[in-house]
C-alpha cells in the first residue's frame, strides 16, 4: 500500500504539472473528459464545473462496478492530490513560458507528462480523472491493451472538438492524445512484464 500511495501522489503531481504548466496555458488541449467538457460549454453553455462533476462520476461509476471498492479509494486520494498540487502549482505557472510559442513543443512535453503522471497512477490501481477510470474499467472488460481504449475515447471526443476548434490545434491535441496513450499502456506493459519475471 505505501509504494501505491508513492505511485498516486508521484502521478498525480506530473499529472498536475504538466496540465498546469502546458495544457492550461497553450492551445493543445486533451481528449476524454476535459474535451467534453469544453465541447458542452461551448455548444450548450453547460459550465465545465457542472459537466465535469456529471461526466467524471458517471465514468468513476463504472469503474468502481468494474474494479472495486479500492479503486474507488485509491481514485479519490489521487483526485485530491492532483488538486492540491494544481492549486500550489498555479499561482507559479508557466514555469516554462519560452515553449509556448511552440504547439509542437507543448504537444509532445504535454504528453510525457499526462502520460507519465497517469501510468504512474494507473499502476497503482487507481485514477485521477473519469477518463482514465473509464479506460481502466473497459480494458478490464474486453481484456484489450489500454493503449487502444485511450486512443478510442480521447480521438472521439477530439473528432467531435473540430466542429469548433482549428485544423491546426486538433492536429498538435491530436498529436498529445496519440502519444499520451501509448505512454500509459507501455507502463503498464513494464510492469505486467516485471510481475512475470518475479513469479518465475
């Protein structure tokens, strides 16, 4: 349990970080639940509070059917965590103001950290967001790689931002989602792989 709670609160720093310091200060967005929100809130002025409080616990929901009590603690401490960090995080951001001028630049550190932060927290069995909680509990499901579950739900969510957002912009958010993905499922794969080799 305490290399789990080391795992949650490493995540959800890197999570907090990177959102903080790059997606929340460029034009690169992300997929999944934040892009729905934003998507309502433009077409229906929904605030993005509201949406993400019905959005988040309808996928937590799932989660918590498909994975457990534990989930659902471990999910809880590494959302609080990522808020605290974000809310010491903010007044100090951006950190790195000179990549901004740079989507492709943003896209590609926006990943390593989203990525990275929800591998870590993933890892440890729980998530800091609907999103990853969704994909945790669909990958449980079918039994399929989580990096394909991602790539699925956050392209679908972006395919339905270009009704609003530039060519441009889904292009470099698109580039971030990609990336992010496949971040995530190669550490999950390290660690499937690590668990193997300590039971043989």
């Amino acid at each position: 349990m305490r290399k789990d709670l080391a795992l949650l609160l490493a995540g959800s720093f890197i999570q907090a970080f990177g959102i903080c310091n790059i997606h929340a200060q460029s034009t690169v967005t992300e997929g999944g639940v934040l892009g729905m929100t934003l998507l309502l809130h433009h077409f229906l002025n929904i605030s993005p509070a509201l949406s993400s409080l019905v959005l988040n616990s309808a996928c937590y929901l799932y989660g918590i059917h498909r994975l457990g009590r534990p989930f659902l603690v471990r999910s809880a401490l590494s959302s609080c965590a990522y808020a605290l960090f974000y809310s010491f995080l903010e007044p100090f951001s951006p950190l790195f103001p000179g990549i901004l001028s740079s989507p492709l630049l943003c896209s590609l550190l926006g990943a390593l950290f989203i990525g990275t932060g929800a591998g870590l927290c993933v890892l440890a069995g729980g998530a800091t967001s609907g999103d990853d909680a969704l994909a945790m509990g669909i990958c449980d499901r079918l039994h399929c790689d989580i990096r394909y579950v991602y790539l699925c739900t956050d392209a679908f969510v972006l395919i339905l931002s270009l009704t609003y957002i530039p060519l441009s912009d889904f292009a470099y958010s698109l580039l971030t989602v990609l990336l992010s993905g496949q971040i995530i499922g190669i550490i999950q794969k390290l660690d499937i792989k690590r668990r193997k080799e300590k039971s043989t």
